[in-house]
C-alpha cells in the first residue's frame, strides 16, 4: 500500500469524515485500487497513476445503453470500460479513496453560450459537467 508522505491521522478529522467514506466495494474495486497504489511514495504519485489507469483503459461514451449492472462501478471499470464524465470523476474519487486520499466528486456546468442579444449567459444540460477534487 501507499507510502505515505502524509499519514491519514495528519488529516483533519472533518476531512477523514467528509472525503475518505466510502460505499460497499467489490473485492476487484479494492484490489484495483491496492495494485494502483503499491509502492508509491506520495499521495500525488497515486493520485497521477490512478488518472493514468483511467485515460490509457477505458474510453469516453456519451451513449451508455440500457444494460443494467448489478454494479455499475464494476461495470465501468471492469466490464463496459466505457462512460462519461461522471464515471470517469466517480471512479477517480473511489480508487483515491481507497488508496486512503482525500478526495471528492463535484457536478456542475462548464462553459455556456453567451447571448449578445440578451446579455445573458445560457447554460444547457449540455453544459452539465463531473469533476473529482483531490
């Protein structure tokens, strides 16, 4: 497991509570994230293998079926190896996690449209974006 330059009980409390909590995971979830983590030396070594893993083995799809999964992160990480951005920010969060880093899923919106017309700036669901924060 990881070498840590910072030692979990060096977080505080309220981030140990709010970013290391974690859903049931299958055994497969955790030995992922254990092999990506072995050996390495900081938090942001992992941090930077986990985002490595998820760009060189799983491809981006906005058209994600219908097929129903008893476990969708399995699914996506193991199976379908396709998805969107949430996915991709969700699986991020949960691996950092159970390597034992910090981290948290965010959902907003990027960009928009600005109308010149109007002088407002249109935000669609298009815009709609998922990001992970480490």
């Amino acid at each position: 497991m990881l070498e840590r330059s910072v030692r979990l009980d060096e977080y505080p409390p309220e981030v140990r509570d709010a970013f290391l909590q974690l859903p049931v995971l299958s055994p497969r979830v955790r030995a992922l994230a254990e092999s990506l983590s072995a050996g390495a030396r900081t938090p942001m070594e992992v941090v930077r293998r986990v985002k490595t893993h998820l760009e060189e083995h799983l491809g981006y799809s906005l058209d994600l079926g219908h097929e129903r999964f008893a476990d969708p992160r399995d699914a996506f990480l193991f199976e379908r190896k396709t998805g969107n951005c949430e996915y991709f920010a969700t699986s991020l969060v949960i691996l950092l996690r159970a390597a034992g880093i910090p981290a948290r899923l965010v959902n907003g919106f990027q960009r928009g449209e600005w109308n010149e017309v109007g002088q407002y700036l249109a935000v669609r669901q298009r815009d709609a974006h998922s990001w992970a924060e480490v």
